[in-house]
C-alpha cells in the first residue's frame, strides 16, 4: 500500500514536473490587439480597423521585431474602441493589448512586457516661448489647448485650469504657432510627432507635468515561458540601440 502510494506521488510530481517545462505547441499564437494611437500604434490608411502589415508606429514595429527575436507566433489587429480591446485582453487566453501604461490598479491584472516607450505629459510652447512654469497651477493664467475627452484635458480641469479643446490634437499644433493658444497640453513623444505631420517643428517643452511608461499587457493565462522569452528580447533590443533607432525614426 506504502509503494503505490509512493508511486502515485512520483506519477503526480513527475507529471507536474514535465508540464512545467512542456514545450509551446508548435501552433500557439498570441492574438495582439491595439488601437490607433500616433506615433506608437496606427493604421498605415488612418482609419480605426487594420490587420497585420496594414498597422505602422513605433510599438508596433518593436512587438513585431521582439516576438520575431523570441520565436513566438501572433497576429496583430488594430480596432477600435480602446475599451473593447482592454477587456478582451483581459478576459481572453493568450491575447494581449499594446500599448498601455503600467498603473498600479493594474499591476495584477496582466503579465507585462516592457516598457517599450515613455507616454509623458508636457505643456509645449512655441520655440521663441518666454513662458517659464514651476507647476501646472502656474500655467491658468495662460491660454491651453487641449485635445477635447483626452485624460490630460480631464486632468488639466481636475486642478482648476479650462484648457481650450479642439477634436484632433494636431490642430493643436497650428493653433500655438498662429499664437491662438499660449500652450499646447499634450504627450511627449506623440504631440512632437503630431506637430512633424503638421509641419511644425522646434516646439519648445516648457513644463514636464507628469510620466509614465507604456507597455505590452498580456492576458494572465499566456505562458511564464512566452513572458520571459518576450522581455529577454526587448532588452537585448534595447541594448543593441535599435528601440531608440525606431523611436527617432518617427521623429
């Protein structure tokens, strides 16, 4: 009785170990989902649907590259809106959503790979600005765009200022160099590359307001192995130059 006993723990124990380290079926696949987001993630003709090499930006050319370098299958879909992707990266196995920022609230929900770029909030001015601030509080006294539903026009509201709203950011852009508005509330790096598609350049940052890194969020079913794998990549990447090659490409 002793003996199959110990027998059957062994069976239990080996089996663990094994399934542990069991190779990826050669057919497994990581469904990557994204949204438009300029210059991370975009759809090459601009509209709110893509698929596979329809899809250009800086993240998307880092996840394409990193999960070429780890040897791992995907597919990759642009759609919209955000809060559909979101939740089918998070109840979904094995799918994934880019980019997002790491946030405590959510630290526990999705494995993470990265950061593969900043998402920083700044107050932008015109190159010949003489405009200097200490903190946003400082800024009211001035005239904000914004883009209108965007978190950082919620934000700026949040401490008091009423920033001017516009429907696409980039308009932003004109509007500080026609000198319609004395700041330009936006991200860093995608309010400069909004300002390039503008043909604006030599905008001046005049308050760095807040920061945060941007990452790949993939569902807590995707394997430890896959994570592991995926992040190696990224910093070997990083290392070798070629994540800051692509991000001053779109610069």
């Amino acid at each position: 009785m002793h003996k199959r006993l110990l027998f059957a723990l062994a069976g239990v124990v080996f089996g663990l170990s094994t399934s542990a380290h069991a190779e990826l079926a050669p057919d497994y696949r990581v469904v990557l989902l994204t949204e438009n987001f300029p210059p991370y993630n975009m759809a090459v003709n601009g509209k709110n649907f893509a698929q596979e090499d329809k899809l250009d930006g800086i993240a998307v050319d880092i996840v394409r590259e990193m999960f070429k370098r780890a040897g791992v299958n995907y597919s990759m879909t642009l759609r919209f809106p955000w809060d559909r992707i979101y939740k089918l990266a998070l109840e979904k196995p094995d799918y994934g959503v880019f980019v997002t920022a790491r946030l405590p609230e959510r630290e526990a929900l999705f494995k993470w790979v990265g950061p593969i770029g900043p998402d920083d909030w700044v107050l932008l001015g015109r190159g010949d600005s003489t405009i200097t601030l200490g903190s946003l509080a400082e800024a009211k006294q001035y005239r904000v765009g914004a883009y209108k539903g965007d978190a950082i026009a919620d934000h700026l509201q949040q401490q008091g200022l009423q920033p001017v709203t516009v429907l696409r950011d980039q308009q932003n852009a004109r509007k500080l160099m026609a000198e319609q508005i004395d700041l330009w509330a936006t991200g860093d790096p995608a309010g400069r590359y909004l300002a390039k598609q503008e043909g604006v350049s030599g905008l001046k940052t005049i308050l760095r307001f807040d920061s945060a890194e941007l990452y790949l969020a993939l569902n807590k079913a995707v394997p430890d192995e896959v994570v592991q794998k995926l992040q190696a990549e990224l910093d070997r990447m990083r290392d070798e130059g070629f994540v800051d090659d692509i991000l001053n490409s779109y610069l």
